[in-house]
C-alpha cells in the first residue's frame, strides 16, 4: 500500500515513458522545468511526491532493463518534472550512441543505473544536489531515515546495496509483491 492507501502496483499499469528531449517545450510554450532547479529552488519533498517520482522513474528504468537496455544518465540533469507530478527522463540510452562501452555488461551497466535511482532519490529527498555525494549520503541517509517511512529508506537501501539488486527486485519492493 501507497502512503495515500492505494496499491503502488497499480501505478506501473497507467505509465506511459516518453523520452522528451531538453528544447521541448510544455503546452504553454514556456521550457519544461529542470529537475537541478526543482531540487535547489525547493524544500525537501513530501513523502507523497518522492514516491510518486519513484514509481515513475523506476517504471522507466524497468521498461530499458526489461528491453535489455540500460538508461545511463539518471541524474538530476537528466529528469524533468512536467506539470505538478509527470516525471520525464531525458536522454535515455544517448550514453550508448555518444560513448559506446561494449566492454562492460549490460548487467553492470543496469545495475549502475539503480544505483544512480537511488542516489537521485536521496537528492530528492534531502533537497540538496550533494546529498548523495560520497562524503554526505551517510548522514543524507540519517536524514531520510528519520524524516521519511521504513518502506522508502528500505526500497533506498536496496538500490544502493550489493549484491546487486535487479529493477524487478526495486519494483516488487514497492508494489508489494
């Protein structure tokens, strides 16, 4: 169950994942927002929004890894909010075109991106663009612990543990399957 009492499995069903490019524009003609800015001109989100941007982006990062693809650019310069609450990734498998790395599996380039889910998560949820640096995500993780519920900060230790966790795991976490 969601925090506003639905099934998070629903969402997935209603997903439609579109690759919009950064010169596109919204209906109103003004620039889609940037989530580097959403993130640096806000407050930390409501536990309501995280999740919603959570399923979102793990919907699309499900339907690359289940096409045997891996997204590669998941960061914060890389995800649009569109309107209140439309996630958009941009970018998606440019990595491929642009730096080809043939010497690295798919799996580890899939499971690269999971990380990357996770640390774009704990900027989100501390609304600071370091956050999930290296030398802040421990107390960043004390942060989202203490402020947010059991089920975001295990779904976050999943996307940053090894083993390498798989986006089906990620998503059963959060579906409650």
């Amino acid at each position: 169950q969601g925090v506003d009492g639905q099934s998070r499995g629903s969402f997935f069903r209603g997903v439609v994942v579109r690759n919009q490019g950064v010169g596109r524009r919204t209906a109103s003609g003004l620039p889609h927002p940037h989530s580097h800015r959403y993130v640096t001109q806000r407050m930390p989100l409501t536990e309501d929004a995280i999740w919603s941007h959570t399923l979102q982006i793990l919907a699309a990062v499900h339907a690359a890894h289940l096409a045997g693809l891996a997204v590669r650019t998941i960061d914060l310069d890389h995800v649009l909010l569109v309107g209140k609450e439309s996630i958009r990734l941009t970018a998606a498998g440019i990595a491929d075109i642009v730096r080809p790395d043939s010497s690295r599996a798919i799996s580890q380039l899939q499971h690269e991106d999971l990380l990357s889910v996770g640390r774009l998560l704990i900027n989100l949820c501390c609304g600071s663009s370091t956050a999930a640096s290296s030398q802040a995500v421990t107390k960043s993780m004390s942060y989202v612990s203490a402020t947010y519920s059991a089920e975001l900060n295990q779904l976050l230790m999943l996307l940053l543990s090894s083993p390498h966790p798989t986006v089906h795991e990620a998503v059963s976490l959060v579906s409650g399957l």
